[in-house]
C-alpha cells in the first residue's frame, strides 16, 4: 500500500518512508491510496475478538509486506499490551476506555505503535535518529513513555517551563536514558518554533537525522481504527454513534476510516471545548482557523485541526457528505463541570474534562432514544484531579502506576529560549554518542 500526499497525489510513498518522513516534501499530510474494505466473514463473528488478532488482521491491509508477519505481531504484542474496556453507564449509553495505558491517555495507543515502527524500519537503516517534539504536555508524556528505551532513537521533548501539571512533568522528566527533557523558559508557542526552526536549519538536517512524532504521522493514525472495532463487536448493537471529544481530528479520522472499513455507523459527533472551528463548519461548510483559547479539556485546546485536511480528503471535499457523517457541538467550561457532576450523582461513573465534552455535546444534539452511544473517554479522571474531585467532592484513587513516576526524580535540562541555546544542545547530543 502507497500513501500519497495531499494536494500533490503524485508523490506516493511506501509506509516506511511515510512514517519516517511524517510529512509530504510539501508540507501535506500522507493518506493511504485506498482505505481496505475488511471482508463479510470478518463481521460475521460470534464472539468478541481477541484484540490484538484484530489489530494484526487491520494493521496488515495497510502495512502489507512492509513488515513481515513475525515481526508485525512482535510488534503488535508488545504495543497493545493494556486492555480497552467498553462499561455501560446509562440505557443506551457506553464508554470505551481508552486511558488504561501507561500515561493514561489515548495517545498512548497512537505514540506506541509509531514509537515501534519508527524503531523497526530505522534498525535497518544503521543511522541514529532524533525525535523532536514541542509539547503542552501531553503528546510529550505519551511520546517519552512510548519511546522509552527504543533502540537507535533519542526523543528530544521540549516543554514551557512552569506551564504543565506536575504529573505531565514527571511523565517526561523521570524516564531518563535515550528521552531528553527540556525545560524550555518561553510558551509552548516558543518550543514548538524551536522545533521548526530545527527541522528548517540545514546545518543540523545535514549532520543529524531528524524526525517527528506529532499527530500528523500516520503511524499515530492507523493503531486508533482498531479500538473502533472493538467497541463495536464489543456491543454488538445496530445504530451505532461515536462521540469522539476532539482537537486535531485524529481520533475522529481514524473512526471515519473504520467506518469506510465497514463498521456500520449512523453518525459521529466531534465533540469540541470552546474552539469550535469544526463545529462553526458543519453549521456553514466556511472553515476558518482560529488561535486556541485555554480550556479545561486543554488537549483539545486546538484552532487549526491539523486533520481536517484528511477527512476533506477521504470524503473528496464534498461538505454533503462530510456533514451527512459528522455531527458536532461544541461545550463550554462549566458545561464540563456540570456534566462530571451530572453523570457522577446520576450514573456513578467519573468522567474526566474530555469525556465530559463528549457527554454534554450529546446531550445538547438531543439524544436519540433508537441509537446506541458510544463515549470515547480519551483520559483518565485523576489526570485531572484538581477539577474533577472539585465537582464530584471525593478523592479519585490514584492507579499504581501513576505512583511510580511520581516517587521518581525529575531529570531536566533548562534553556533560554534562543535557537542557538537549542542548536548546542542537539549538536552535544549527537558528539556524545
Ligand atoms: C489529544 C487528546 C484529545 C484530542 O484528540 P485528537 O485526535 O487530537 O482530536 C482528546 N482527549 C485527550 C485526553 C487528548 O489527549
């Protein structure tokens, strides 16, 4: 299977190059030539998958002989080595966990699978690569955690100094070995044009393979079709509708290609906080970027979804059929509270900010009593303590290995923010080894 970039369809690529590279030589995002349809025997099934045979028989349309079937499944072992769990919270009203990983967060399931193949397809290339990445917290976490000791990689993670949870500090900093942190004195705004600047300066490119794991990779993409799946034989119900609480659409892309794979879908919501860029375009089919406004549902604090280009493009720019397939509401900050406070008193289940998004954007589309919801809940709870334990007034117990990180010592190192500061940096990386 080829992938191509994005308004510039001649240039295909083979996936390895595609997760190496991340990005098309004009700035586009990759797409898979064709979306796989999986076969009626696949679906006709009478009991629950085992998932990661499932997430094998999926990953393989879109990998083909790339990776061969040994090494895939070593892969794929090794990657989806924590449950999903799908629990029923009201009538027809599901959520599928997906905060059981190691930074307790979705993200875990796109950055570990990208972290593997990067690893893989780079052995064979006998040259060290750098992994950059800006973050506000937590792509960082869930990168740092997902690349932690992969052979022939270091992951440089540059964070604002003072501007993320003490948690997310830790996720990045007590890890140590091949994941460098750096305490960047400057916004995220600041790292993340580091980052660039780096990726544009030719006396380090020359001299030092660089390379990203941000949303845009498509190795970020692919691993999130399968807990669709699985949600869906899972339930095994007909009318089905995805909440899906959104930022860069990724999570959101990667549903629509699970449906384009023939899981049956009546419809999915992008729920969203108050950047509502998506929700301003299925109103008007005008999509007009925004810059991001602080939220308590702060990793969906986005105002230019980088995936929105992907789902114009697998539905050939046609806002018909675009607005057919999604539906989205957006929330505000108190609408937050008072959902986790609602679906606590009433159902007895802890949402945490994100998962609340996507509650209330149900709620305020009007539940449909003949469909079947399922809530994608993209984080833990205690990730957010501090507003949620505020609403529900209790202690939310913290798992075990959350513990781990936070008994550990932050290792970091800080700098100003001047590229040149930057620059130094990486070239000391690469002359000590
Ligand atoms: C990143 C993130 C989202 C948004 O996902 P996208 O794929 O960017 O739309 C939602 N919830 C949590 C907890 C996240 O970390």
């Amino acid at each position: 299977m080829n992938y191509y970039e994005i308004n510039n369809k001649d240039y295909r690529v083979s996936f390895k190059q595609a997760v190496l590279q991340g990005i098309g030589i004009k700035g586009g995002l990759f797409v898979p030539e064709t979306i796989p349809t999986m076969p009626k025997e696949f679906f006709h099934t009478a009991k629950l998958p085992n998932y990661k045979e499932m997430a094998f028989t999926i990953l393989s349309k879109f990998i083909e002989d790339e990776i061969n079937e040994n090494d895939l499944w070593g892969i794929i072992d090794n990657v989806f080595n924590f449950n999903t769990t799908v629990v029923k919270i009201a009538n027809n009203i599901f959520v599928t966990e997906l905060f059981n990983g190691p930074t307790l967060a979705f993200k875990d399931y796109g950055a570990r699978f990208t972290a593997a193949v990067t690893e893989y397809f780079n052995l064979l290339e006998n040259k060290k690569i750098f992994i950059l990445v800006a973050t506000s917290g937590d792509t960082g976490s869930a990168v740092a955690q997902a690349f932690y000791n992969k052979q022939g990689v270091d992951v440089v993670v540059l964070y604002p100094k003072g501007k993320i949870s003490e948690l997310q500090e830790k996720q990045i900093t007590t890890l140590g070995g091949n994941i460098k942190a750096l305490e960047v004195e400057g916004t995220f705004d600041d790292c993340q044009s580091l980052v660039k600047k780096a990726f544009n300066d030719k006396t380090i490119t020359n001299y030092i393979k660089l390379s990203s794991a941000n949303s845009i990779n498509i190795a970020r993409l692919l691993p999130q079709t399968i807990y669709y799946f699985y949600s869906y034989f899972s339930l095994n119900v007909s009318d089905l509708v995805f909440v899906v609480p959104s930022g860069n659409l990724g999570n959101l892309t990667a549903g629509l290609i699970a449906n384009k794979m023939g899981i049956p879908v009546n419809k999915f919501i992008a729920a969203v906080n108050e950047n509502k860029v998506i929700e301003a375009y299925m109103k008007t089919g005008i999509y007009e970027p925004q810059k991001s406004i602080q939220t308590l549902a702060n990793a969906m604090d986005v105002g230019n979804p980088s995936n929105f280009a992907r789902i114009m493009e697998m539905y050939n720019n046609n806002y018909n059929t675009v607005k057919e397939k999604i539906n989205s509401a957006s929330v505000s900050d108190n609408e937050i509270l008072s959902a986790i406070k609602f679906v606590y008193e009433n159902y007895n289940y802890i949402l945490d900010p994100h998962g609340a998004v996507g509650y209330k954007a149900v709620e305020k589309l009007g539940l449909i009593e003949k469909n079947n919801y399922i809530l994608l809940e993209t984080a833990h709870p205690i990730k957010f303590y501090d507003t949620v334990e505020s609403v529900i007034n209790k202690k939310i117990i913290v798992p075990e290995r959350l513990k781990e990180s936070l008994n550990k010592e932050k290792n970091t190192t800080t700098i100003d923010n001047n590229y040149n500061t930057f620059k130094e940096y990486l070239l000391s990386l690469v002359e000590g080894n």
